[in-house]
C-alpha cells in the first residue's frame, strides 16, 4: 500500500511538471507502433546478441545504459514529453553503440563510418523532411 502510493505520488508530480494536462498531444501514444521503440528494441538486441560477449566493461555499461533508457521509454510511452525528456538523457550512449555494431558486422572502420553517416543523413530525412517538419526550401532568416 505504501509502495503504490509513494509511486502514485511520484508520477503525478512528475506529470503536472512535464506534461500538460490541458494539452492533449502531450498525453497521446502510438503504444507499439511507436517506430523509436521498435528501432531502440532492436538495437538493444543487436547489441545484446553480438556486443555482450566481449569482456569489455565499456560495452557492459553502454548496453545497460541503452537498456534503462529503452525501458523507460516503453513504460512512459503514454505521456510523450515525459518519455522523450526521460529516456533521451541515458540514450546519449546511442550513437557509440550504433557505431560498435555496424563496426561488428563490418570491420572495417571507414566503411563503418560511412555507413553510420548515411543512416544518420536517412534517419534525418526520415524524420525531419518526409514527415513535413521541415521544408528544405522553405528556410527563412
């Protein structure tokens, strides 16, 4: 009873200072089509699956690290300020494991390196461009 309380209370101070309650957006959810959770999933497991077996302590905490934060991002996934303001401070770690399993799958650190710059120059159209948030042409100073 005490337990379910203290978290009661924990989140609804959490959500009156991050979400606001006349704001509708803020409190909307694509729940499981949420394509960052599904890429954070499936990152985690990449990394999991081919990163985990070394016995380098710096891959134990870059994986555990992205592990919390796509944690978070799932249980908060209702509340998307929330979520997005939470889970973003652990998974700054993103783009070195992004980096160590390309690099695994290709060995070669150039080719590694271009890979990730096109993926990143991908993920920004994707996500700025094709979703209408920015028009390339449309700048105005």
């Amino acid at each position: 009873m005490f337990g379910t309380g203290l978290i009661y209370r924990i989140f609804d101070v959490l959500s009156s200072a991050y979400v606001d309650s006349n704001n509708d957006n803020a409190k909307q959810s694509l729940g499981i089509n949420n394509p960052v959770i599904w890429m954070q999933v499936l990152l985690t497991i990449f990394a999991i699956l081919f990163l985990n077996n070394n016995s380098d302590r710096k891959n134990e905490v870059i994986i555990t690290t992205y592990l919390l934060s796509t944690i978070l991002l799932i249980l908060l996934s209702h509340y998307y300020v929330l979520a997005g303001r939470l889970s973003s401070m652990l998974a700054t770690v993103e783009p070195l494991l992004f980096l160590k399993v390309i690099d695994h799958f290709f060995g070669n650190k150039t080719i590694s390196y271009f890979v990730f710059l096109i993926l990143s120059i991908f993920i920004f159209w994707l996500i700025n461009i094709k979703s209408g948030v920015l028009s390339p042409y449309a700048f105005s100073f």
